[in-house]
C-alpha cells in the first residue's frame, strides 16, 4: 500500500519514488525508481531537458530545428532557470560561445511574449523582476497559439541571452546568425536501481537520484530554534527626555555665569568670590554633560566607542563634582580663616590661594583616576537577559544582552574615590558649623551650604538604591540616576544663585550701610551691636588718619617694598615686611575688616564679656 501511495505522489523534480519489486529470480527483489530521461547529449535540470546547439542558425531556422527534435526554442520562466542555463553551458562558454537564440519576441505594438513552450506571458525578465503579471487567459499549456510555422507577421524584434552579462539582449530576428537551446518535458522511466537477493544482500546497478541532489532526512524534520542576540539599549524616547532636562540645567547654568560676571563688581557679588563662583558653575555644567553621555554610550553595541564614551562620563563628573564642590568649601574656608579665628593672622587670603586649593584637590582627582585606569583598565562585557520570542518567526529566540564597563578590583577604586568625596563634603560641613556665627550673607554661605551637602547625600543615596534595583533594565536605571543627577545639581545652582539675584534685584547699587546692621550673638541671645559699631567705626577712622600721617613720614616706603602693619589699635611703619598694596575698594575694606576685627578684640576687654561681633565692611 505505501508502494502503491507513493506512485501516485506527483513529482515534479529529476527522480520519483523508490519501489520494490519481485525479481526476475526467485527470492530476489528488485529496488526501482521513477528517474527522468532526457536522451543522448541534453542536460537536465528540474523536469525539462536542454540541448545547447552549437551550429549558428537564424532565429526561424533554430526554431524549425528545435521542432525537429521534439522541443521548443527555449523560454525562461524564472531567475533559477536562467543560472542554471548559464551553468548548463559552461562547456560553450569555455569554447567562446556565450550567447543563444531564445523564444521571446517582441512585436510591432512592443508586446513581448514566449513563441515556444506552453508558457506565453513574461513572468519574469532580468531587467525587472515580475514586470508583466500573469495571465491565466493566456496560459493554456493545451493550446498552441502560434499562426502559421513560426512567426507572425507583426514580430519584429528577437532576443538573445548574454551568459557574461546574464541577460537578454535585443536583435534582429533574421539579419544574424546565432547558436541556439532547445528545451522539452522530461520522461520518466521507471529504472532498476539495485537487486536485494536471498542473503539480505544489495547489488547496487545505478545510483538514487534524490529531488534536489541531497540526502534526504533519516528522520522528522525538527525546526531547531536559532538564537540572535539584540543589544537592549536605552529607550529613544527616555533619552531624548533627559537630555532635554540636562539641556535646560545648562541653560541655567549659563545664566548664572552670565550673571556673575556682570555683577561681579556689585558689593554683594563681589564679597561672594564671583571667580570661585564661576568654578561652581564650570563643575556643574559637566556634571549635566555627564548624564547625558551616560545614555549616548548606550546607542552603540561597539564595544570600543561604548568603553570611551564610559570613561568621558567618569571623567566628566568627577571633574566636574571636584570643581563645584571643591570651589563652594574653599569660599567657606577663607570666611572660617579670616573671620571665625579669635586671632586673625596679618596675611591676607586672596583667589589665588583658593585656586591653588582647589586645584589640588583636582589633582588628587586627577591622580586616582589615572591610577585606576592605567593600574586597572577597564574593559566591556556583557549580562544576557530573559529570551523573547520572536513573533514573526517561532525559530528565531532573541537574546537581549546589555553592556557594562568593569575593572579588576574595581570596587576599591571605587571606594577609593567615594570616600574622598565623602571626605570633601564633611570638610564642607565642617566649615559650615565654624562659621555659622558670622552673619554677613554675603561672605557667610554656612547655611546653603549645609543644604547643599544633605541634598546631595540624600538623592545619592536613593541613587544608590534605585540602580541596585533596576540592574537589568537600562532605561529606568538611566532615568531615575540622570534625572536625580540633573535635579541635586540644579537645586545647588538655585541654592547659590537665587539669593544672589534676590539681592541685586532689591538693591542693585549695592545694600546700603544702614540696612546691613551687625547682630551680636550672646548667650542671653541676638542684641542689636550698633553702638560698639558706631564705637568701631569712630576707631577705624582714627586709623585710616593714622596710616595717612605715616604715609607722609615714610614717602619711600613703597618704592623700597616696605608697606604697613596693624596690630591691635596701632598701625606701623615696617622696613623689613613687604605687603600687598593695592588701592581698589575691595583691599581698602579688607584692611577696615581686620582692624575692625582688632578693635573688637579691645573692647571684648573692656566689657570683659565673651561676644562675638558682626564683621562688616564699609
């Protein structure tokens, strides 16, 4: 029965079923199988046979011909018939023959159409595939629709294919001369393959022809699943929002550089450190750099541009986190050396120490990084996540993977950078609290500091938190630690500035001397001080006579290096101590603060009280 059910299989290809049976011997048993046969000198390919004809002929004389011998001149129906034509003829074309008569024609409306075979209508060109659609009106395989042997009168127009360029050319159908391929139906006949005798043993006659030329499966086939992996990168949409974020914190920023540097000159500005202040700004601008570069790495599956954009963004921050931060504590540490001391020192505390300050905890920065990277480079791998089923085709898995940047020991780099910075925020906050007496606003950032330092603490630490959580998922991640990010260095930006600009706003000439009245911290509590400052200010001017009498005996003191010193209520001519001497507003009131700060001292003595007195300058 199953001998039976394979014959009746259509097969369309070179061979049929393999059948058994009865010998012509007693007990043996013969193996046959439907092969086709195309006859002596045509080459088979698929269910048609082709005879490459040498001799030249013209396009009517090779039709006749290919009529003569059971066939048609050929037509091509597909791409795959055209290669295998080219293939077929390699022998010619090794022998310099590479172009051959075809069946198609082309009339006088410029209709083409095949003249030989049952196939009429062009399914298929080389030009264009599928450039005329079927038409099953015209796609009779019982019908031969050609009038008369071999034209019609309306064709012109004959074609030719091109093995070098795979294509069919052009020509006229009697004027030249070409070779030609014939091409019919395979007939099959059914062949003895090999003999199975009484001894269970097989004489092997001819080979199986198997359809297509390849072994079969010994088995069901088994669709076996393949895996392609799909880098899970950042969400378009998360990223575009938060670089926007970041794009308006730097727009900010820039205002408040632009504001800075405008009013440097006003009182208020001027007494903050508008060049320190300006580092703040410059640190925070790459902190926002840094949180958009932590999501463009994400757009890239290379792992040599994923681990540069990486490092860029350590880079940018650190860098950034020491100059907005380092440049904020050292403003703190200059009011905490001048002003929170009980003996203030003669040497006067200038930008260029503060620079110097914070370029070595720059450095420092700077060193630990290098070492790190250098000591341990960091490299790129990969954390594969949950497959996903394709939905188009159920073969395919997608293995969705992401990408990290690690190091060797990299945890105690880290702890090596972490604790420094730790360390620098409780130096901040160690400022803070010595100089929270000193109730200048201008000089004194004790309190918005102190903001500054738990609003960073607290948002790191839920920053922390988050990313321990959302590991495998790189778009929240990178939304909940950017946007914290952008938001503590933006509210550092507004607690700095927005006072600032409150106060220029109010008093843009400068907050006059009757408004800023000095407070007096005491036990029993805050008590106006505004006869001891009317007391300092009688004081201070009784000095400045002094320093203009002693300019007048010491003419030459300037030229010779030589300056003057103040110690308590008595100011000198010295020959041995060289002093900045400048003649601006600002080293003028610097001078008025110190001596003030003397007198304060001398009246401490007085009262014999323990008070701590408002330094202001006028």
């Amino acid at each position: 029965m199953l001998s039976e059910a394979l014959e009746n299989v259509n097969f369309t290809g070179v061979s049929g079923p393999v059948n058994f049976h009865q010998g012509e011997r007693i007990g043996t048993t013969n193996i046959t199988q439907l092969q086709a046969q195309c006859g002596e000198g045509w080459k088979i390919h698929s269910s048609y046979c082709y005879l490459f004809v040498a001799s030249q002929k013209s396009w009517d004389e090779a039709d006749r011909f290919c009529r003569g011998e059971g066939g048609f001149l050929v037509s091509i129906l597909s791409e795959d018939e055209n290669e295998a034509l080219i293939n077929l003829g390699h022998d010619q074309i090794s022998r310099g023959i590479n172009q051959w008569w075809v069946s198609l024609t082309e009339s006088v409306a410029g209709d083409l159409q095949w003249s030989g075979g049952p196939e009429r209508k062009v399914k298929w060109s080389p030009w264009e595939q599928g450039i005329l659609k079927e038409d099953d009106a015209d796609n009779n395989p019982d019908e031969d629709k050609r009038d008369g042997d071999i034209l019609s009168v309306d064709l012109k127009t004959c074609y030719i294919l091109d093995a070098a360029l795979k294509t069919w050319l052009p020509v006229k159908c009697t004027s030249t001369l070409y070779c030609f391929i014939c091409k019919k139906r395979a007939e099959y006949d059914r062949l003895v393959l090999a003999t199975l005798n009484v001894k269970n043993e097989i004489e092997w006659v001819r080979d199986i022809v198997w359809p297509g030329g390849v072994f079969p499966l010994d088995h069901t086939p088994v669709a076996l699943p393949r895996k392609e992996e799909i880098y899970e990168g950042i969400s378009s949409v998360i990223y575009i929002t938060t670089c926007s974020a970041a794009t308006c914190g730097l727009l900010f920023a820039i205002v408040c550089l632009i504001f800075n540097f405008k009013y440097r000159k006003q009182i208020f500005i001027k007494m903050s450190s508008p060049n320190l202040n300006s580092l703040i700004i410059i640190g925070c601008t790459l902190i926002y750099v840094s949180a958009c570069m932590a999501g463009s790495e994400s757009f890239s599956d290379d792992s040599v541009i994923f681990l540069k954009l990486h490092q860029m963004r350590v880079w940018s921050f650190s860098i950034g986190f020491v100059l907005s931060f380092g440049s904020m504590f050292s403003k703190t540490w200059r009011v905490h050396k001048v002003a929170a001391l009980k003996n203030p020192k003669r040497a006067v505390v200038t930008d260029r120490h503060l620079f110097v300050m914070v370029g070595a905890f720059l450095s420092l920065e700077v060193t630990v990084l290098s070492a790190w990277f250098i000591i341990s480079p960091m490299r790129v791998e990969k954390t594969y996540l949950p497959n996903k089923d394709m939905e188009i085709d159920s073969t395919v898995i997608l293995q969705p993977y992401i990408q990290y940047c690690t190091s060797d020991h990299q945890e105690y780099w880290e702890g090596a950078l972490y604790g420094y910075k730790a360390l620098l925020l409780i130096f901040g906050v160690f400022l803070a609290w010595e100089t929270r007496k000193v109730n200048i606003p201008a000089l004194n950032d004790s309190k918005l500091i102190g903001l500054c330092v738990y609003n960073v603490v607290l948002l790191s630490a839920i920053s922390v938190g988050v990313k321990l959580v959302l590991t495998t998922d790189p778009s929240m991640s990178f939304l909940f630690t950017s946007g914290i990010l952008i938001f503590a260095t933006t509210v550092v930006l507004g607690i700095i500035f927005i006072p600032k600009m409150i106060s220029v706003i109010q008093y843009p000439e400068g907050k006059p001397v009757t408004t800023m009245k000095p407070m007096t911290n005491t036990g029993a509590g805050t008590t106006d001080g505004s006869e001891d400052s009317a007391e300092l200010r009688t004081d201070v001017e009784q000095l400045r006579s002094q320093l203009k009498e002693l300019q007048k005996e010491c003419p030459r003191c300037q030229r010779s290096g030589c300056g003057f010193w103040c110690k308590k209520v008595v100011c000198r001519c010295c020959n041995g101590i060289r002093l900045q001497h400048d003649h601006d507003s600002v080293v003028e009131s610097s001078l008025a603060t110190e001596t003030s700060n003397n007198l304060r001292l001398e009246l401490d003595r007085r009262r014999e009280s323990k008070c701590d007195l408002h330094l202001a300058s006028d």
